[in-house]
C-alpha cells in the first residue's frame, strides 16, 4: 500500500519506536497523528509532517476524540501503528512479597487492553473509506516483544501483556480481512530507546553482547524501517516479525 496522502495514527508516538515510526512514515508522505501522554509530548521534537495529538490508549473517550481527529483530515485514514508501552520489572514473589495486582493490570491494561482500544477504533474509521482497486483499506501494525515468548525474570505482566498482543494477531487480521485490513505484529528484541535509558553503559554492552549478529542493540529508525515495510508489503497479514538480530533472551 502506498504511504504516501495517508493518515497515520502512531501511538507512543512522542518518543523511542513510535517516535522513529512517525518520522518514516512522514517521511514518506504520510500525515501522522502521533498519540501520546502530555509529558512525552512536551520532550518530543518538532517532524514536518507529524502531530501530536494528547491522548491516553486507555482512556476510551479520549481516544475516540484523538482517532476523530485522526481520521478527519483531508487524506484517508489507513496506517495504524501501536508503540504506546510501558515496562517495569517485577517478580511474581519477592522479598517484598507478592507481585502488587495493580501493577500486573496496570501493564496489561496499556500494553494489551491499550492496543485493542485503539486498533478497534481506528478499524471502525478505516472501514469506513474507500477502498484501494484491490479492496485495500489500511494496516494496523502492533507492537508485542521478544518477551512475549522469552520472558526474563520480573517480566511477567510484560510478558503477559505481550503475549497478548501476539494473541490478536491472527484473530485480528481474519476480522478485518472483510474490510481490507491487514493486522502485523512487530516484537522486537533489545532497541535503544528512551525505555533504556536508565541502564548503565556497562548493561547497554552486555544486552548488546548477547545479540548473535549485528553484535549491537537495534535502532529505532530500523523498527520504523520494518513499519514502513509492512505498510507497502500487501502480501505481509496476520504475522509476527522478530526484530531482534536472532537475540534469544536468557533467564535474566
Ligand atoms: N525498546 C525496546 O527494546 C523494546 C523492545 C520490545 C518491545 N518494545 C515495545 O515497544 C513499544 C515502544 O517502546 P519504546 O522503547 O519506544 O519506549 P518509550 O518509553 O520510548 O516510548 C513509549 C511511549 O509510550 C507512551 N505511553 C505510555 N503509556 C501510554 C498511554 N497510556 N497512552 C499513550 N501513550 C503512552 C509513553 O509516553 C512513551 O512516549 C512499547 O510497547 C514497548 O513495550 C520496546
């Protein structure tokens, strides 16, 4: 599918993947909607081509004000991409005690609830434009994580929340075939993005060691690439693509 005169909802879009999504997708022609909290928008840089459009995916008024807007602008909406995430590190018993609930439902209500919300949304708006000649509307593309399937120790509720997102794929891709929606997930391995930045360089360079080839962490400019790929790929639905440079994460 061509990017170019689309609209594009990316949200997390003000920083790290969803950030990197944006900026291709704009740099390919697309009008981009990038969704996010306020706090991220006010750090993100200004790209030709990219708004930022304040809104929470798990606040469902909101978002359907933020994909009205979306898809109101004078190109159709078609371009879907889900970065918005969170990760924190938490074990199912600790000496501290148990894992605290609120934090597991917090994590899967952005990371998989949030995901559903605005993919369900923006279908809706999707399905109603024109088609493309080959009956074509549009591509929603999700953001899971090597953890969905290796999780490391105090990764269980991002695991759970990401395994979720793999969950949808295929269910998500056959309910929106009717409409012309393809549905691809990403899960990426070990990127440097904001979401890194606490770590200590000596941490950055051991995650980078345990990458079998390129020996580095990714970049987030090569998930927005693989962003692009899918969009302008009409064979690629109802798939899951590793991003990870073979990277098989160990226990911890
Ligand atoms: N960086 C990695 O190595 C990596 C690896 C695997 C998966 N991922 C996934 O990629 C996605 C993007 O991660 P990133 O590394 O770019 O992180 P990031 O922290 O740089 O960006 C995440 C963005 O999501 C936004 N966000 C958080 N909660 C939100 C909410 N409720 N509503 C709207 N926006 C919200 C944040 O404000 C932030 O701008 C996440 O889903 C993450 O789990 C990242």
């Amino acid at each position: 599918m061509q990017i170019k005169d689309t609209a594009a909802i990316v949200t997390g879009g003000a920083s790290g993947l969803g950030g990197a999504a944006a900026k291709a997708l704009a740099a390919k022609g697309a009008r981009v909607f990038a969704f996010d909290l306020a706090a991220s928008i006010e750090k993100a840089e200004e790209i030709e081509g990219v708004t930022y459009v304040e809104a929470d995916v798990t606040d469902g008024a909101a978002l359907r004000t933020a994909v009205d807007q979306a898809s109101s602008s004078d190109v159709p909406l078609r371009i879907v991409v889900n970065c918005a995430g969170i990760g924190p590190s938490a074990r199912i018993l600790s000496k501290n005690g148990t894992h605290d609930l609120d934090l597991f439902q917090k994590v899967v209500n952005i990371n998989l609830v949030g995901t559903f919300n605005v993919m369900t949304l923006a279908a809706e708006a999707i399905a109603n434009t024109e088609p493309l000649e080959d009956g074509q509307r549009g591509v929603v593309i999700n953001t899971a994580s090597v953890a969905a399937i290796e999780g490391q120790i105090g990764q269980i509720a991002y695991s759970a929340s990401k395994g979720g997102v793999v969950g949808m794929t295929v269910p998500a891709a056959r309910d929106l075939a009717s409409q012309g929606i393809r549905v691809m997930t990403i899960a990426p391995g070990i990127i440097d993005t904001p979401m890194l930045a606490t770590v200590s360089d000596e941490f950055r360079a051991g995650l980078a060691s345990g990458v079998p080839f390129p020996k580095r962490l990714g970049r987030p400019d090569e998930y927005g690439q693989l962003a692009v790929d899918i969009v302008e790929h009409d064979y690629l639905n109802g798939d899951v693509i590793r991003l990870d440079g073979s990277l098989r994460m160990a226990p911890r």
